[in-house]
C-alpha cells in the first residue's frame, strides 16, 4: 500500500512538473502570442506628415493612430480627413460615433504622442 501511494505521488510531481508553466520561459509564450506591439512616441511633426487619404494619422487623446486603411471605409466620408495629421479628440468623442468605435480604435493604435 505505502509503495502505491509513493508511486501515485510521484506521478503527480511528474505531470505536474511537465504541465505547469514556470519561470522565464512562460513569459516567452505569452509575449509570442500576444498581439501588442511595443509603443513608439511620435511629435505632432511627425504626424502631421501623415495628412492624406493614402496616408492618414491622427491624435486622439495623446495617442497616435494609422487610420489609412479605414478612411475609405469610414459611414462618414471625408469627415475622417478634416483632422488628418492632426488631433481629432474632439470629432472622435462626437455624438455621431456609436460606442463600437472605442473598441475599434485600438486596432489602429501605433505609439504616443510626445508633449
């Protein structure tokens, strides 16, 4: 009996020791599975270089966006180019955006702005 018990309990160990995550190698994992990418600071020189339809960035609450690929999806036209290169706060937290363009942002973030 007591021999059954010693061998249960090191099978447990040994599962254990395979299964559990541990240390630096962990934190490998989760950083190569993880989409974020590490933030850059830009100027408002820097993104006010980046003001047309083909090239489009803007500032939101001191954080910097590449919208290029959605200004040409964007429900209100042009709109999106009035602040181009520049900081769009204010027309971003308007009454015309429904909610689920604060979870869409995110996708578009690239850094942050340098004051």
């Amino acid at each position: 009996m007591m021999i059954a018990a010693v061998a249960l309990v090191a099978v447990i160990l040994l599962v254990a020791f395979f299964l559990i995550p541990r240390g630096p190698k962990y934190g490998k994992v989760k950083k190569v599975l993880s989409n974020e990418k590490p933030a850059r600071v830009y100027t408002k020189a820097d993104v006010s270089l980046h003001n047309k339809r083909t090239d489009c960035w803007i500032i939101i609450k001191d954080k910097v966006y590449d919208i290029t690929s959605y200004v040409e999806e964007h429900p209100g036209g042009d709109a999106i180019l009035d602040h181009a290169g520049d900081d769009s706060t204010e027309g971003f937290f308007g009454p015309q955006h429904a909610t689920r363009v604060f979870d869409m942002i995110d996708d578009f973030y690239i850094g942050d702005l340098v004051l």
